[in-house]
C-alpha cells in the first residue's frame, strides 16, 4: 500500500482516507465512487449495495461463500491446486494476493470504466 500512498500524494485526483472515514463516511465515497477496487471487506460489499463497477481483489478466501453478490465476474482471484483458504494466516493470504498482477487489475479497471 506504500507505494500506492506515495501515488497518491501527488496525484490531485486521488484523495487518501486511510484512517479517515466512518462507516457512514465510507457509504457515502462508495456511493460516489465511479469505480471501487477493494479486498473482500466493507467496501466491497457496499460497492455491491450501490450498484457501482467493481473490481474484487480475493485471496484466501472462498469467493462462492463470502464474494460480492452475483457479481462474481468481478472478482479477481488466482488459485492453484493445494491452496488453503485461510484468511487469517499471512503465509497464506500473502502469496495468494500477490498472485494479481498490477496489470491486470488496470485492465479490468479501464474495461468496468469503459462499461
């Protein structure tokens, strides 16, 4: 996330609310947002809710059970055979997430935008 930090301090577009925002804070960027790139979490689930273009970024964890809801096209997701679905393991998770490359996250980004 450093990197991606560092991004943003110098890109006017882009506003950084790590560590910022309330629960009705975050519904309200979300509703707003013309894109959302989130991890399985709050926000993704409330893209969801608003109906936005998404991109799901998933590691450990079972996207049939917990993904976005019938949005599973959305989602970004590399599994191997053997893979352990454990989110609260870093040993795991890590590697997993680590599986989604930058480029192919700008592309799924560019073809929601595109619609």
């Amino acid at each position: 996330i450093r990197p991606l930090l560092g991004w943003a301090a110098g890109e006017p577009r882009a506003i950084d609310l790590v560590g910022e925002t309330s629960i009705a804070r975050l519904m309200a960027v979300i509703e707003r947002s013309s894109l959302v790139v989130a991890n399985d979490s709050a926000a993704l689930h409330m893209a969801v809710g608003f109906d936005r273009p998404l991109v799901a970024l998933f590691g450990p964890t079972r996207v049939e059970r917990v993904g976005p809801y019938r949005r599973e096209r959305d989602v970004i997701q590399h599994l191997r055979a053997g893979d352990r679905f454990d989110h609260k393991d870093e040993r795991v998770g890590v590697p997993m997430m680590e599986r989604i490359t930058t480029q192919e996250v700008l592309e799924a980004c560019l073809a929601r935008l595109r619609g």
